[in-house]
C-alpha cells in the first residue's frame, strides 16, 4: 500500500511541478505585454483547477484553497475578458500571480522534504480576494430574471424534470460568497464526467442573484441514472469550495438510460477542455491521479509520452554498460587469439554494432533539453530586475540543446548563481549609467547552449561593466591568495574570482556577498565532469562558460599504454598523435620539453615520469606525442603506446582512492577492458596541471 501511495505522490509532485513552470512562463510574457491573452486566462485557469483537483485528493488543503481562490478570479477574468482588470491593478495582479507560484514552490517543497505544510494563508487569500473584490466592484455582472429556478430548489427532493431523478445535493462553505460562480464552476468540472444533466437554479453564471438561494437551499445537480450521479461524485468532492454534499434519489420511474460516462478517480482533475464550454473526453486507461491534467487534453501527448523514474534509466545503464564489458571481453577473449573463425568475427561485428546502438538508445533516453533550466532564469532575471531597479531583459539561444538528466540537474544551481552575479555585480547600477557608456538602457544577459560532438558549452553572457582586474588581485593579494611581487595575466586574475571565499562585494545583498560564490559554481560543475572559464573586458561585459560533457556513462576513449599500465584518453581530447625524433623536441629552461604543432609550441608531459612508473620508454624516438587540449589548455602527453579507439564504461573511483585527492593528479576514473584488465582513465584538465607542477 505504502508503495502505491508513494507513487501517486511522486506523480503529484512531477505533474504540480511541470504546471508550475508553465505558469512560469505565461505570467513572464504576459507581464512583458502587461495583459493576458483570452488562451492565457483559460489555461491559468485549467492549470488551477487542476492543481486544485490533485491537492484535494492528495489532502493538500493549503495548497488546494490557494489553487481554488485564483481559480475563482480567473473565472471571472474569462468571463468578463481583461478589459475588467484597469491596467492599474495590473502590477499588483502579476505581482500575486508570482508570490502564488513562490507559495506553491514551498509548500511542495516542504511534501518533498516530508515537512507539514504552512497552516496561516490568509496574507495570500486576502491578496487575492482582495484583487476579486476590486475586479467584480469595478465591473458588476449583469444581473438577469431567473427566479422561476428558486423555489425548485426549495422542493427538496423533487427533481425539475421528470426524466432527471438521481440527484447531488451540494451545499459551499459559508460565507464563501459568489456562489453563482462557485456553482457555474462545479458545472464545468461535471461535465468533464457527465454531460447529461441538469441543475437548479440553472444559468448560474448570468445570474448573480441566484448565489443567495444557493447559499440558503443549497445546489442540485439532477442525473438520468444512478450510474452518471455516481460517476460524478469525485468532480463534487474535488471541488474545494464544498462543504456537504448528498446524493438525492426523487420518487419518480427513470427513463431509457443514457450510456454511463467511464469513470475517473477523484483525484484527476477534468481533462483540459478544447474551449472553456466544451468538455474533453476523459481516458478511461489513464488511471493515475493527476496524470490527466499534464497531458494537457491532447490525446496523442498521452499516448506518446511516458514518465519514467530517473533510478531506473540508471538501473538501464548500468545493465548495458555490463553488457559493452562483457561484449568486450568475449569478443577480445585470448582463447581465441591465432584462430581463424570467419562466422565468429561477422557475428562479433554484428554484435558490437547492436550493442553501439543499445548503448545510443539508452543514453538518448536520458537526454533532456535544457530550456527547463534556462526558462527558470527568466524569473530570476525579473524578480532582481525589480528589486534591484535595473532594467534588463534575458536572450535564451539554442535551449533545445539536450544534455543527460543528471548533469542538468547539476548545473542548474551554477547557471542561477552566474545570472544572479551578472544581475548584481555585472549590470551597471543606472541607466544613466548605461547611457553614457553607449550601451542600450536595457541590460542584456546572453544564456546560450550548443553541441560541439561530445560535450556542450554554455555561455553566460553580460553586457554590464564587466571585471575590474586591478581590484580583484589587490584582493587576491590581501586575502593571500596571490603573489604581490609577481605579474599576472587577465586569464589568472579572473582565476581568482573562482577561489574559496572571494567576493568582490563590499557589500551583503539578498543576492550575493556572503562568500559563497564561484568556487561552488567551479566546484558544481566540476562533479559534472566540467569545467568553468571566465572571460572580460572592461566597461564591455563578462562571459563566463561552461562546458560539461553530454553525458558521464560511456565514452569514446583511445587505449595508449605506459609499460604494462594502460591508460584511456577521451576522444574529443586528443587533436592528433605522432611519432618524433629527437630533434623535433625544443628544451625550454623554464617549461621544460615542448613540442611544435601547427606554429605554437605547446610543453610535453611525459606519462612515465608524472605517475612515477618503473617501465615505459625514455627516448622520445621510441614512444608516441599526444597532442590534447582540454579547456584552454593545451600540451602534449608522451606515451609508449596507442593500443586503438573503443567505447569505454567509466567506472567511479572508490571512495577510499578518492579521499586522497586522486583527481587532481589527472585521473577521473577506471575502465575494465575486455580481457578483465583495468585502464585508469585521465582527466586531460587536471593532467595539465599536475605536469606543469613537476617544473
């Protein structure tokens, strides 16, 4: 049972997650065209009716009344179109909309961490029936004769057709006031269930004065049969404004059935109509709670899209990572060495170009666009825009660029903390400011991903005033990070921003200058297997980038040997190999042996020596010079072998090796090769380092 619950719950938190972000996004373009589009209002609209539908069913009552209250007022807003809402209370509008979304964020926050969730609403709900008083006082709905429905009503319970029976008999929280609307809405959500029906009073939307005999005798939904009135309970129990309801049976013989609608769970909040006054057609299969709002009413989204836990894509790496291994070591087996087997070799081919295509699907599988992450910092851009006074806007370019799901996870806090820097730090203070150096009054932020083969660089870009180098060493120097006697490059005296503790800020902001900075930036998307490389001049701007590999799982490695050790370099490291005479090496007295490649002279590593092996070649005639760039740095690594290209699984280190810092020799893991040998893989980066500290 527990696990079930579990479930439901994950599903929740997935689908109310997904809503909220979308949410996001429409309230960001409408306050950019400072009004909702009629398609704005009703999907605001569905979003809340289904947020409201899934925390009544999950017992969410903060969140379910919260959702409910702006359900209400974006009844009335599509009802009477944006024309109600003066562009006056416009600001305070959106501004609620966004401090409604931070309080969803919370409270499912708090579900996630197991917390109880906020009992005291009321400073929200008044913003919001505050905003519902002013938009029905400015613009009072019309009110139209109806009153032959009231005393109906009062007949308890005698149905107002004979043909309608099988009765609900609702009645609203007290004092929970536009009851008209409350009923017209509970209609809606019905028919999302059952379309044949009638209610009294009837018309309630156009009828503002029936909301008093509702509040006095209560609101009857009439059926054809039992079957229908049974299969519309859950939409009455959902429904957050309900204080009672009972099902009513009149004294009457019913007439030829109507076929039954198929039946929902209660906690599925109706299917998104096309229109707002046609129901959808629910899916009988989908059984799931509130799996049927996220499908956004299109059928075909629900037939090919599928959630899926994220531990078993891991689960179905780990399998076919196993299966690249043992592929590996059956194919490579030395029982088979001098033998000739034709029939063997085609098979083992076949076998490896199926498990290369297993391995591409799997991995595929995990890859999710960015535009998730990047969308998310159009609501920083807007919140500090504000708070801070500073006018500017966010260019998002290639956010379909897809990257593994845990390393998108991964980035998300660095790129927030890196907007948030450009916003504060970055962004020049005013416009005037801004005016007189040029630029455009506007502050720009450039968010930008694209593909380069086997990793993927993220720019964040600023047009503000960008780093003041002199100030950032004059702080290195008093903060003893940096030599005062020595001269540094612009390239090492950013460096130092991405150091422990450093902060240019003289000053405590909500957004910055706690000391926690760019080295938990560097330092985040280092556990991702990336790196960080800041860029600026001067009164133009900064650029920070990021690169990070697409994924962490498998990868393309070239196999080089150092005597019997066996080594993996990652493909998109190496730019070329070659073998070279004696004289080809240059030795520099301060940096050693370098080598020229293509007019730049670039320092050789020799493998051999760095990890303090015993065999392996000396003479450079003997062995091979690797060309690697890693970054923005570049060298060449001696070997005495390269032993050919293969997919590699990389393997994380033992905790034990870890803890002695292992990485920072240049070695990110291991890979068991075919025939059960292990191969260190190297960390080109962090090699670079290493060597350079043998000088």
């Amino acid at each position: 049972m527990g696990s079930g619950n579990d479930s439901i719950l994950d599903m929740y938190l997935y689908e109310t997650n997904t809503l909220l972000e979308q949410l996001d996004g429409i309230l960001l373009a409408a306050e950019q065209a400072d009004t909702f589009s009629q398609d704005s209002v009703n999907e605001i609209f569905r979003i809340m009716h289904t947020v409201k539908g899934s925390s009544a069913m999950m017992e969410f009552t903060s969140l379910m009344t919260v959702a409910h209250r702006i359900e209400d007022l974006f009844f009335i807003i599509r009802e009477k179109t944006m024309e109600a809402v003066p562009e006056a209370l416009r600001p305070e509008l959106f501004d609620m909309l966004f401090q409604a979304v931070d309080f969803f964020r919370g409270e499912i926050e708090k579900v996630e961490n197991g917390e109880a969730l906020s009992e005291s609403i009321d400073s929200i709900l008044d913003k919001i029936n505050s905003l519902v008083n002013k938009i029905q006082n400015g613009n009072a709905a019309p009110a139209v004769e109806n009153s032959a429905a009231a005393p109906a009503a009062a007949e308890a319970p005698a149905p107002a057709n004979q043909d309608y029976p099988f009765g609900i008999h609702v009645f609203f929280d007290e004092g929970s006031g536009m009851e008209n609307l409350r009923a017209f809405m509970l209609i809606t959500a019905v028919k999302d269930y059952s379309t044949d029906f009638i209610t009294v009073p009837e018309n309630t939307e156009n009828d503002p004065s029936s909301s008093e005999v509702i509040a006095e005798n209560g609101f009857f939904l009439w059926f054809r049969e039992a079957g229908e009135r049974d299969s519309a309970i859950p939409a009455v129990q959902s429904a957050g404004s309900v204080s009672s309801y009972e099902p009513v049976d009149a004294r009457v013989e019913a007439s030829a059935p109507a076929a039954p609608a198929p039946e929902v769970p209660a906690a599925s909040a109706p299917a998104q109509p096309e229109s707002p006054q046609e129901p959808a057609h629910p899916a009988p299969e989908v059984k799931a709670a509130p799996a049927a709002p996220a499908a956004g009413g299109q059928q075909h989204a629900k037939e090919s899209l599928i959630s899926v836990n994220l531990s078993k894509l891991d689960q179905l790496m780990a399998v076919v990572s196993e299966i690249v291994i043992t592929e590996s070591m059956v194919t490579a087996s030395p029982d088979l060495k001098g033998l000739r087997l034709d029939n063997f070799t085609k098979s083992a081919r076949e076998l490896r170009k199926l498990t290369d295509d297993l391995q591409d699907v799997s991995m595929s599988l995990r890859m999710v666009p960015v535009s998730s992450t990047f969308q998310k910092m159009n609501r920083i851009v807007r919140d500090m825009s504000k708070k801070l006074g500073k006018k500017a806007r966010l260019t998002l370019i290639g956010e379909d660029t897809e990257v593994d799901k845990t390393i998108v996870d991964g980035i998300s806090d660095p790129i927030m903390h890196i907007v948030r820097n450009s916003m504060d730090h970055g962004l020049e203070e005013t416009e005037a400011e801004r005016v007189a150096a040029g630029k455009d009054p506007v502050g720009e932020i450039i968010l930008s991903a694209r593909h380069t083969g086997s990793e993927v660089i993220i720019e964040i870009i600023d047009d503000g005033k960008g780093a003041d180098c002199q100030a950032i060493l004059n702080k290195a120097i008093r903060q003893g990070l940096a030599d005062p006697d020595r001269d540094y490059s612009q390239k090492e005296i950013l460096g130092f921003m991405m150091m422990p503790g450093f902060s240019t800020n003289t000053q405590v902001t909500e957004f910055s200058g706690r000391g926690v900075g760019m080295d938990v930036v560097k330092k985040n998307v280092a556990d991702v297997g990336g790196t960080v490389s800041i860029s600026s001049e001067w009164g133009k701007g900064m650029t920070t980038t990021l690169k990070i590999p697409l994924t962490m799982a498998i990868m393309d490695g070239m196999e080089v040997s150092v005597g019997e050790s066996l080594f993996t370099i990652p493909i998109n490291n190496i730019r070329t190999s070659a073998r070279v005479a004696a004289g080809d090496v240059i030795h520099d007295p301060a940096r050693g042996e370098m080598m020229k490649f293509q007019g730049n002279f670039y320092p050789i590593i020799r493998a051999k020596d760095l990890f303090g092996l015993e065999d392996g070649h000396d003479n450079i005639e003997d062995g091979i010079v690797i060309w690697l760039e890693a970054g923005e740095r570049s060298y060449c690594l001696f070997v005495d072998d390269l032993l050919g290209q293969q997919q590699i699984v990389v393997k994380p280190l033992p905790a034990y090796v870890n803890s002695f810092d292992i990485k920072s020799c240049g070695i990110t893991g291991c890979s068991i090769m075919g025939d059960g040998s292990i191969s260190i893989i190297l960390d080109i980066a962090n090699l670079y380092s290493a060597g350079q500290s043998m000088f």
